[in-house]
C-alpha cells in the first residue's frame, strides 16, 4: 500500500483553449507516481452544475484561479496526504467533505475536479497501466462512437446560430480510425460549401467552422449536403447529431428563436425539433428543453425517442439523482457525461452508473474551454460509457483527445470493438439494424 500513498498534492495556473486561467493539480505518491490533470471549463453551464472559484478584480477579466490554486495548497493536498490513491471513492469524498458547499463552491469545482482527476491518473501510473485499462479492471470495454462538431453555434459562436452545435456520427464505420477519416471528409466539405455560401468567419470555441447562415434550416440543409458531396449517404452512413443548448434559448415567457425571430411555449418548441428531426437525417438531439423544462423533454421524448437519441446535459448536470428525476419523467434516453459538471471522477461515475441502470446512452463530453488533457478519452473507454463528444475536427486541444483515441484502439489490437449502434438506448439501436 505504501506506493498508492499519496505524498503531495500541487496545483499550478495554466491556460485553457479560451486563453482563461485554468488550475491543473499535479499527485505525487510514496512510491514516485505522478498524476496531472486539468480542469476544464464551460460557456453553456446549467443552474445546477457545480461551479468555478474565479477571483474576480480585473486581472485576467475576473476570471483567475489563484484562490482556487491556493485552496489546493492549503485543505485539499494536506487532507489527502497519505490516502490510499487507489480509493477514488474515499478521495472523492474527502473533496466533497471538505468543500462543505452543495455547488463545490467554496473550494472551487476547478480545483476538486483537477486534483480528482489527478489522484485517478497517479493510481493508474503506480499500477503499471493505462488510465482506460485501469478503469476497465479486466472487464472488456467498448471503443466510443465520436460525436464531432462541424458548425459550432449558440454560447460557443457569438449566437450565429441557435442550435449551438451541428454534429456528425458515424454509427456504421466500424472502428474509430474509419469515423475520424469520414468526419474529415464531410468537415472539409462542409468548409468549401460555406466558402460557396459567402466569406468563411473561421472557427467556433470547439473548433466547428463558424456560422455565416440565415436560418437554422439552413445549416441544417448545408450539413446534409455536406454529408452527400463528401461521398456518404445521409441517415445511412452518417447521421446529424443537434445540441440545442436550449437553456440558452429560455426564460420565464418560454423560447426564442432568434434567427427565426420567433417566440414559442415549450409545446411549441417541442414541435419544432421534432420538425427537425422528420425532415433531416438526425439520429441525437442534446437539451432540446430548458434545465428545469422536463415535460417539453418528455413531450420530445413521446414523439421521436424510440429512433432518436434525446440527451440531457443541462437537464441533468451530470447527477445521479437528477437522471433518475429524469427518467421517471421519461425525459430522456441517454445521459451527457462532464466531470467538472458535478466536481469528482466518482459522482460523474455514479450518475453514468445510473442513466446505464435505466438503459440509457452515455455520452462522456469535454467542454467548450478545454486544454491538451485527454482524461475523457480514457473515461468513455475505460467506464464503456459507449460515445465521446469532444468538439470539432480542429484545433490541439480537440485533436489531443481524438488522437489520444487511436492510440487507445491499437493498443486495444484484436480486442477493438467499436461500439457503434450498440452506443445508444436499445430502441434507437434498433433504428440502425
């Protein structure tokens, strides 16, 4: 036991893909082990989520990580001296505990959630395995199915669009290497037929070309088409996942479309993404109703969820009590998975644990301020959560944990087994034969 004791706990200001302060604890066990993670960050965050220790002021806009940073220095790494690493339960609570706080907000989910992760990666190191093998414990695991960004909008693109991403899977590709070379095919398409469109605006916070479209329907025809010219049949091959991010959309009157300039009720608003998903070749849709509007998700999930996947992020905020809140409502049929959303390795566990239990998809997820740390890749693989969502098909710190994927799929060799339908709830499994 005395190599998984933990040693020293440190923490350190780096940088997100935003240029944001972000905290990375680094682990150090008795036996010489080391773990790093880093925290990430989001743009679209839910009421219920854990939340950040920014300092405030004017440096940085507000938004350093000193006291977090601190905090690490002066609770955290001198409550877990001399832990056993392997206990990541034990760890977790210890975190949860000492914060004290229902949001880990007087600690910082920043910096729980960097020293979790850490603590899980220096256990791994000390037992000689990689992160994904560690987790899977000699139980076979599946490789993820990939949800990849093409036009990035909503919180993450100056709100050129409502729908906040326009994604691409590829359920039928057989092995990770194979979705990736289909993604960069309809990514690179979808590239030319934007510039045919008008001027090209770069990119989005994910990564996803940026939004020069007069509607939603029209991005929507614009990815089909995408989809088609670069040599793939749409709703066969490849299908359009949707994050309506709708929580960005409501208030107390209901939803706005702006783009559309239209006001809806939220039976409207289910209407109109049922709508989309009858005319286009939509296989998952993320939040289509505001975090606390469970019977729109439900009126959603009536209507389309035996073929098509409904997510909740916001809805559910990565939480184990609020998935079964959810699925008593029938509000969904699949769970979007974020670490930093609840605050330790553990809780994100245990609520993929029970959206599992009831049947459900799982969809591990970065955010839209990520860093170079590939934790997640290892977490949908090693936890067989089935799909990872990570952004777009540019950009380092989304192509870290892609690449990090293929590493993971060969040093699989012959046990690869690519999860493809087998990802979603089984109604919508059935869809793709």
């Amino acid at each position: 036991m005395t190599n998984f004791r933990i040693a020293t706990v440190l923490a350190r200001q780096l940088w997100d893909s935003r240029g944001r302060p972000t905290v990375e604890a680094e682990v150090r066990l008795e036996g010489g082990a080391v773990g790093r993670a880093i925290a990430p960050a989001g743009a679209s965050r839910g009421a219920h989520e854990a939340v950040d220790l920014r300092d405030g002021g004017t440096a940085f806009g507000g938004m350093g990580v000193a006291k977090a940073v601190a905090n690490v220095a002066a609770e955290i790494a001198p409550a877990l001296a001399g832990m056993d690493a392997r206990d990541q339960a034990a760890i977790d609570r210890t975190l949860t505990a000492l914060d004290g706080t229902a949001n880990k907000g007087r600690l910082g989910a920043n910096a729980l959630v960097a020293v979790s992760m850490a603590v899980l990666h220096a256990a791994a190191a000390a037992e000689g395995a990689p992160l994904w093998r560690y987790l899977a414990g000699g139980r076979k695991v599946r490789v993820p199915l990939p949800e990849i960004q093409i036009f990035g909008g909503g919180a993450h693109a100056g709100r050129r669009t409502d729908i906040q991403d326009f994604m691409v899977m590829a359920p039928r590709a057989g092995s990770f290497r194979r979705a990736l070379e289909i993604t960069d095919e309809v990514y690179r398409a979808a590239g030319r037929l934007m510039e045919a469109l008008g001027p090209l605006s770069g990119v989005a916070d994910e990564g996803g070309w940026w939004p020069n479209f007069s509607s939603n329907e029209q991005a929507l025809d614009t990815l089909t088409k995408a989809i088609e010219a670069a040599g793939h049949r749409p709703g066969e091959d490849v299908f359009i996942s949707l994050d309506i991010a709708a929580n960005e959309l409501g208030d107390t009157t209901g939803y706005r479309l702006a783009l559309d300039d239209r006001r809806m009720d939220g039976a409207a608003m289910a209407e109109e993404v049922i709508g989309w998903t009858r005319r286009y070749p939509i296989l998952s849709i993320e939040d289509p109703a505001s975090q606390d509007d469970f019977a729109t998700m439900a009126t959603v999930m009536r209507a389309i969820g035996d073929t098509v996947q409904v997510i909740g992020d916001d809805v559910l905020v990565t939480n184990a009590a609020r998935v079964a809140g959810a699925a008593e409502a029938g509000a969904c049929n699949a769970a979007l998975i974020k670490v930093n959303q609840v605050g330790t390795v553990t809780e994100a566990h245990e609520a993929l644990e029970a959206a599992r239990a009831h049947g459900w998809g799982m969809v591990v997820s970065a955010r839209s301020g990520e860093t170079e740390d590939v934790t997640i890749a290892h977490l949908s693989t090693g936890w067989d959560a089935g799909q990872l969502k990570v952004g777009s098909f540019t950009r380092s710190e989304r192509m870290a944990k892609w690449n990090e994927m293929l590493r993971i799929e060969e040093e699989m060799g012959n046990d690869a087994d690519f999860a493809g339908a087998s990802a979603f709830a089984a109604p919508v499994a059935a869809r793709l034969g």
